[in-house]
C-alpha cells in the first residue's frame, strides 16, 4: 500500500481532544489546509451533518468516548458514539470517494505472546474496547464493499502534555509537579504497558495516510515499561523526587504487559518511533513547564 503525499485538504474528527489538538497543530505545521471538527466547537456526531468532501481529501477520525472505567457505566453510549458514529464518517467519505484514517485503540485483551502483531486473536474484554473494535469491523466493511482507502490504527499507550489525569502519565506528573501534593497515589505498580511519546503517534498518523484497501496498523513504541520505570523517568526529568503511596487496588480485567510488534507500519511506511519513555517524559515535562 502506498499513501497520498499531499491531500487536497484533511479534516480532524476529534480535533478538540488531546491527539486531536496535536495532530491539527502539526498537520498546519506542515502547510496542510485542515478543516478541525470537535464537540467544543458544537459539532455532534451523531447528529449534524458532515462538511462536503472532494475526491482528494483525507479524514482523520478520532472522536470518540474514551475511558475504560465510563464504558462500563453507559456501553450503549459508547458504542453510539464509537462505532455508529464511525458509520457515519465513512458514509460521508463513501459519498465523495475520500480517503479515511480511523483511530482505534488496543483491543487484544491479555496477550497470549509478546510482542503484539495485528494477527494476534483478539480480546474486546470492555466496552470500550468492543465499541472500537466495531468501529474498525464497520471500517473494513466499507473499505471491501466500496473500495474505500482506509487505515485503521491500533493505538497502543500514548501520552504527552495536555492529557487527562484520568491517563498515569500525566496523573504522576502533575502529583509531581503540583506543590501541594506531597506524595504520588498510585493504585498498582505491576502492570507493564507500551507507552508512546504523541509526537511519535501524530507522525505515524500522517506517514500512513492510504492510497488504495485496507490496512490494519499497530501503533507503539515496540517496548513494555513499568511505573517504576515511568516514576523514574518523570522524578529524572521533574529534578523532583516524592514518596509513592500505593493502594494495591486492581483494576477488573487488568493486563499484565503489553508491547506492540510494529513490523508492519515499518515494513509499510517506514514509520519508527523517535523518543523513548526518558525522553518523551522530559519533553511532556519541559512543556507542561513552559
């Protein structure tokens, strides 16, 4: 598969969230004409009507309900706004012969190996995950029927500065950095995950914008990193060092490592990941600082 190297113009489902922001920022950046759409801005999903598409344009959908812990509360919603939504925008880009990126999320459950290749079986083992997973199933359903070029990314840990404490990186760092809090509250330290800097994510998102089919991509840094690991990191690049309280509270479904096999973005569009977890820490560091 190839990619298109210059759409005619890009729009950003999702533009208001935090890769969304970060995509948007970098895609004009590089002399795109972008057309953002988000929920801060008023648009709804589910409701208004997509802007009119040429042939030549590419969209990067992305909004979505994210959150684990939510999905259990409201799946019906979830899976609204996840995967019919997700019908929605392909219609629109069936409609005008558009190109399309969708952002999925990991869907692979406890792995059964390690690294993660797109051909391990998968395990939608929440709502969240199962509201993805539809929104890709409906993306490789338009791509086959209608001969839609589609990406679907399957994003593994992604962090940076402008995420939601609800996320462990920026939940230790901001305990960090916040002059109030004289210890970090963490639940669990066991858990193992592939954490990827979002400048990392945003370049693979443009490397593999797709010309012809349908592509499934792993999205991550290709390494399983500890909260000891990410502690250190974020206690390096803050120059600050605060006791650790941890409740020993686990989560349902919990996994215990993950780490992405990214051979086929690789292979494919000669994507590889610039910053490792000292490094893309020090840099959300510098500026959440700045």
């Amino acid at each position: 598969m190839t990619h298109r190297s210059a759409p005619a113009r890009v729009i950003v489902t999702g533009a208001g969230g935090f890769l969304g922001r970060r995509l948007v920022a970098t895609l004009r950046r590089l002399g795109k004409d972008v057309a953002p759409l988000s929920r801060a801005d008023g648009f709804d999903l589910l409701r208004d009507d997509f802007p009119s598409l040429g042939q030549e344009d590419h969209v990067f959908h992305m909004a979505a309900e994210t959150g684990v812990p939510d999905s259990w509360q409201d799946p019906v919603h979830f899976h609204l706004v996840n995967a019919h939504g997700t019908v929605r925008v392909l219609d629109a880009c069936r409609r005008a012969g558009a190109s399309m990126t969708y952002v999925g999320a990991y869907i692979y459950g406890v792995p059964r190996e390690l690294p993660i290749s797109e051909a391990h079986p998968l395990d939608v083992n929440n709502p969240y995950a199962f509201s993805k997973w539809m929104g890709e199933q409906a993306c490789a359903w338009f791509s086959a029927t209608y001969s839609m070029p589609v990406t679907a990314i399957r994003l593994f840990n992604v962090y940076g500065a402008g995420q939601s404490d609800r996320f462990v990186i920026s939940r230790i760092v901001s305990q960090i950095l916040d002059a109030g809090t004289q210890e970090i509250h963490l639940m669990d330290l066991a858990p193992r995950r592939d954490y990827l800097y979002v400048d990392d994510a945003v370049a693979a998102l443009i490397a593999c914008i797709p010309d012809s089919g349908m592509r499934i991509l792993n999205v991550g840094s290709g390494t399983s990193s500890s909260l000891h690991d990410v502690l250190e990191a974020a206690f390096l690049a803050t120059g600050q060092r605060k006791p650790v309280h941890v409740s020993g509270e686990v989560r349902p479904n919990e996994i215990p490592d993950v780490r992405a096999d990214c051979t086929a973005i690789r292979e494919a569009y000669g994507w590889l990941p610039r910053f490792g977890l000292r490094e893309g820490i020090a840099r959300m560091v510098e500026e959440l600082r700045s």
